[in-house]
C-alpha cells in the first residue's frame, strides 16, 4: 500500500455486524455405489438442515445434529457451492475478509469438495470464476472502483509453511502487523485477471503439494493446503479510498487413526502432525467458546493462519465431510462434534479501508503569479512607479527569475491544469483545514519576499567587499615587485626562539638533634658534617642550537665523619650484645619480630664481633646494612634512641 492517511478500520460491535460461523455437512456416498447387507449407513439425514447417526451407547437410540445446512449422498457440487459458498462472496468487493475450510476425517472427501475433477469442479474453481467476473464488472470503465486480484498457494507439512507457487522458497514465517492482520513475508503472489491465469499458475503448483497412499485412501493429503486470493481496489473519484477483502480456500488434511491406516515411518511422522495441529483447532474453538482469555492460536502453525478464520474478522464457512460407512462411525462422531461447538464461534468482519490522496506534481508557479497583478503593483513601491525607467522592469523580471525558477501554469498540461484546479476547489469547500494549494495567503507571500530580497542583498555586499579585497592585494603587489617574486605562499617564516628557564633549586632546611648541636658549639674543632651541597650538571637542549647546553644543578647529600660512623657502630654493637629485645625494637627498622631473631641467635651463637653480623640474622645486603647504620648512627651518637618505625 501506499504511504498516505494511516488505515482506518471500521468496527461496529453491534448485533448486526457480528457473524457466526456457518457450517455445513456433506456426507459423501459409497465408496463402491452400494451398500451392503452387512454394511448399512450409520448416517441419515433428516431435512435439509439436521441429521442423526446412531449412538454408540445405545443402538436403539440416535443422536440428532442441526447446523446451517445438510447436504446428503445425492447432493452435487453446485448444491454446496451455491447454498454456502457464493453468497460470502459479495463481502470481498466490500473489502472484507471470508473463509472456506473443509474439515473431516481421511478419506471423507474434503479435497474431492474443495477441488473437484474437469466435469464437477469444486469449490476453488468454481469461487475463482464468479470472484472473476465479478471484479471485471465492478472495474468496467466508468465505474468508481478499479480492482486487481492477485493469489497465492501455500501448504503446511509437518508444521513448515512451504509456498507452492515456489518450492524453492523453504520454510517461510507467519508475522502479524501492527494492524493484527496476519501475513507471511516472502510468500509469492500472482496477479490473475482471468480464469486462465489461475489454471496456468494453480495446477502446477497442485502438483507441488504433497500426498501419500494409505490403507484407506490412495492419494491421501499430507499437509493442510490454503489458497489465498487477494482483492485490492481502488476508487479512481476523490477521496481516493483503497479496500482489500482476502478469501482462505483451505483444505485440511483428515485426522487419521494409524491402527487402520497402517501408517510407518514417515508416514506415521506425517500423521502426528497433523493429528497434533487438528488438537490445536480443537483447542481453539473451544477456548472461544468459553470465552477464555488466552486463545492457543501460536500453538500451531494451522491455527496461527486460521486466526482471522476463527473468532477473528472474516465471514468464515467450516463445510465438514463426513463418511456413511460404520467402520467410520467414529470419525464421523468426532467430525459432527467439532462442527457442532464450531458453530458456536462468533467472528466481527470489518472493512479494510484505507484514504490514499494520489500524490500530484509540484505546482510551480513564478513570482508574478504568486503575487497577481494588483498585490505585484502594490509590491513594487511608489518609488519604483515613479523612475519609470526602462532599466527597473529588467531588473525585477531578473530578480524574479533568480528569485524562483518556476515554470508557469501555461506550460503545463491542460489537463494537469484542470486537475489541479479541481482539487484545489474540492479542498476549499471541505473548509479550512489544510492551505488551499493555489491561493497562498498574501501575508505569508509578503514575509517570504522580503526575506529572500534581504538575502540577496546580503550575497551582494559580501561580494562587493570581496572584491574590494582582491583589488587592495593586486594594488600592493604592483607597488612592491620584488617581494611579489620572493613570496611564496607554501613558505613559512621561522618561529621565534623560544628561552627555556631553569627554575632555582628551593633551600632545603636540616633539622638536626639538639644534644649534636650542642657538642658542634662546645667543640668547634670538631668535624662532624651532616648534610653537604654537592652540585651536578644537567644537559638542556636549545631549539635552534646543535650542542646541549649544560646548566648546574644544586642537590644534597647525606655525609657522615668516619668518627661519628665508628662511634655509632660500637654503640650499636653494644646494643645488639647487651640489650634486650624491648631494647632492640628502639633502633630504626628493627621490629617484634627481628627484635626476637636477633635475642634467639645471641643465645646460640654468643655475641655478635661486628655489626655485619646482623646479616647472617636478618638476610640483609650490605647496600640496606648502610642504610640501617646512617638511620640509627645520628640519634646513638648524641645519646638519643629514635623509636620504632
């Protein structure tokens, strides 16, 4: 569909609108043409509309059965075809949705009604035809409504959607719109405008669909076929509505029981499934028919595409083929009973509509034409009446045609014209919703010339000043010839050099024991240097020099007088001899634990002869023994113990 006024439903939930779900029993002849003595039918119709079969509980009694419409042994192809499934199809052209789903056990004979042979065709064909003639009437010309048709065909084996039209396609997937319409992206669809067409594209594909041999049927149904014809019109007149009504045409495969089939291997794989997706529609209907709030649609891939079928939007018609022979009973009660809660189930068709304006051809119209003669007049000034001169009119026929290049009305097509202005009054007398197309209002004409004048002058200043510009620089290039020759405009000036500044090294203060200062002051000749000033250099790298400039740098160090070294070492060694481990955990980087390592070896080994001895203790290198003297050698040698780290 085309991008245009959003889809507009129309839903009326009153009585009137909301449609049950019709159905109709066929109950198919003998097999053979007669019946006999030991197989009489279980089956009898009573009038055109109820039947009864017998109860399997008590044979002297039956149980009866009424639905829309009973077809019996003798009833012929157009009996079903026109009593149900011609009048739905009037709903299409309305652009509403129907259905027609054959349901029965196998072998009952759903395709037989579905489909039909060359001298009693089915429901399909026959449908196909009437649906036909009916849109080419419809879309005759003069006519509101032009119509296309467009089918597709579409099986479901073994819970695979498979398109007939195209096997190559694989397993497409079932998606439902914003709008809960159902659809199956990548699904082909064939555009048919005549009975011809179908037949070129259906029976191929008929042959695509798959089918087995069983005990009770020789050409028995695999999968649950769906054809799918679509109806799209659209009305030619404004307002230029589009509808679209899809009719299902669906053949299901007959629920089997494989103890009289006899069905193996693959077969028995076949009829699980569509045992399985039949318990499903079982499911369904009847959630429905409880009004439950959760309907198991997603449960089957069956139902999933019947959901506009059932309790959905569509005129649905459920045409259930049942068997007269008795060893069938079975099947045909469980047949009648699905058909029977089927009827129960209430669907609420709507039209599909949707409001689509047909996208018309910019109108392009000059200046002169937007304005109109008199409001041009008014918009030139009273200075512009006044010159008179022949130069204005060529001015403003130039701006004009900077202004807009539009191609005026009497270019167009006259039809265009008349289509044009058509809409134009239509839309004028729906009121003032929208901006009328060719009477744009004078103010919002004023507004928008002014703007594009003060933009033109605008471009105009800017290239007066440009080339103002261009003639100061061709001015000062002829004034100075040569710097014209040795100027270049790819060759950049050298930066200026730039002067890297050392920031001075800050002055550090010494904070040094009180009882060291005193003995520095009591003893002046003594030699006891804590800190000295060493300097070093640093190599810098001007911008624009090839050699490193080297540049001093001030730094300290710490340097101790081999007398005060040695004093500390005997005083540590006294420690390490005499003290206990209390006394121990007073020198710097000794703890509980060394404290008590270093008590345990003394015991052992007796005292310590040097302070080196403490590596054979702790592990420690000779480059963290010095570090561990100048730590504790300042505070032992002005009789201060520091206190553990």
């Amino acid at each position: 569909m085309d991008a245009g006024v959003p889809v507009r439903r129309r839903r009326e939930m009153a009585a009137a609108t909301s449609a049950r779900v019709r159905v109709a029993v066929r109950l198919r002849p003998f097999v053979d043409g007669t019946a006999g003595e030991n197989d009489t039918p279980c089956v009898r119709g009573l009038d055109s509309c109820s039947l009864e079969i017998a109860n399997w509980r008590n044979h002297q009694e039956t149980l009866k059965y009424q639905f829309d419409a009973f077809y019996g042994e003798r009833s012929s192809q157009q009996d079903i075809y026109a009593g149900s499934v011609q009048p739905i199809l009037r709903h299409l052209l309305e652009g509403q949705n129907a259905s027609v789903l054959a349901y029965g056990p196998t072998g009952a004979g759903k395709t037989h009604t579905m489909l039909g042979s060359p001298e009693q065709p089915g429901v399909i064909p026959r449908a196909l035809m009437d649906l036909l003639q009916l849109t080419r009437e419809e879309s005759a010309e003069g006519r509101p409504w032009a119509l296309s048709v467009t089918m597709s065909y579409l099986e479901i084996y073994q819970e695979k959607v498979l398109d007939l039209l195209e096997p190559s396609s694989g397993d497409l997937v079932i998606r439902e719109d914003c709008r809960g319409n159902i659809l199956i992206p990548g699904l082909t669809q064939k555009p048919i405008t005549s009975f011809a067409d179908f037949e070129r594209h259906f029976l191929p594909a008929s042959r695509n669909r798959t089918v087995g041999a069983t005990r009770l049927n020789q050409r028995s149904s695999r999968s649950h076929a769906v054809l799918l014809v679509k109806v799209d019109q659209r009305e030619r007149l404004a307002p230029f509505r589009q509808r679209e009504g899809k009719l299902y045409l669906i053949d299901l495969a007959g629920s089997e029981d494989n103890r009289r089939t006899g069905n193996k291997g693959l077969r028995l794989k076949e009829s699980g499934a569509i045992n399985t997706s039949l318990f499903v529609l079982g499911k369904v209907v009847d959630a429905l028919n409880q009004g439950l709030p959760r309907v198991p649609y997603r449960d089957s891939k069956l139902t999933r595409l019947l959901q506009d079928s059932l309790g959905g939007s569509a005129h649905s018609i459920l045409i259930a083929n049942i068997a007269p022979e008795r060893r069938f009973y079975l099947d045909t009660v469980s047949a009648l009973n699905f058909a029977a809660r089927s009827k129960e189930v209430i669907n609420r068709p709507f039209t599909n509509e949707s409001l689509q304006l047909h996208v018309l051809a910019p109108i392009k119209l000059s200046k002169k034409e937007l304005l109109g003669p008199s409001e041009a007049k008014r918009a030139r000034g009273p200075e512009e009446e006044e010159t008179g001169s022949p130069e204005a009119p060529a001015a403003a026929s130039s701006a004009s045609q900077k202004l807009s290049p539009l191609q005026k009305l009497s270019s167009m097509d006259p039809a265009m014209v008349e289509r044009l202005l058509s809409l134009d009054r239509l839309l004028g007398s729906q009121g003032s919703q929208g901006t009328p197309l060719l009477s744009t209002p004078r103010r919002e004409r004023m507004v928008l010339m002014k703007t594009v004048e003060a933009k033109d002058l605008e471009i105009e200043r800017l290239k007066m000043k440009q080339k103002e510009l261009e003639a100061k620089v061709l001015a000062q290039e002829a004034a100075d010839p040569k710097e014209k020759e040795n100027y270049s405009p790819t060759m950049l000036r050298p930066l200026a050099r730039r002067t890297v500044t050392v920031a001075k090294p800050l002055k550090k203060a010494v904070v040094m024991p009180l009882q060291l200062i005193q003995e520095q002051a009591a003893y002046p000749s003594a030699e006891i240097h804590i800190l000295k000033k060493k300097g070093r250099k640093r190599k810098l790298e001007s911008l624009d020099a090839s050699e490193p400039e080297e540049r001093g740098e001030d730094c300290w160090e710490l340097q101790i007088s081999p007398e005060l070294l040695a004093h500390g070492r005997q005083k540590i060694l006294d420690l390490l001899n005499e003290g206990s481990a209390r006394d121990l955990r007073s020198l710097q980087r000794i703890g509980q634990k060394k404290a008590q390592l270093i008590v345990g070896w003394r015991e052992l080994h007796g005292p310590f002869s040097q302070v080196e001895d403490l590596e054979r203790v702790e592990g420690i290198s000779g480059k963290q023994m010095e570090s561990f003297l100048k730590a504790n050698i300042l505070g032992l040698a002005a009789g201060q113990r520091c206190g553990p780290s």
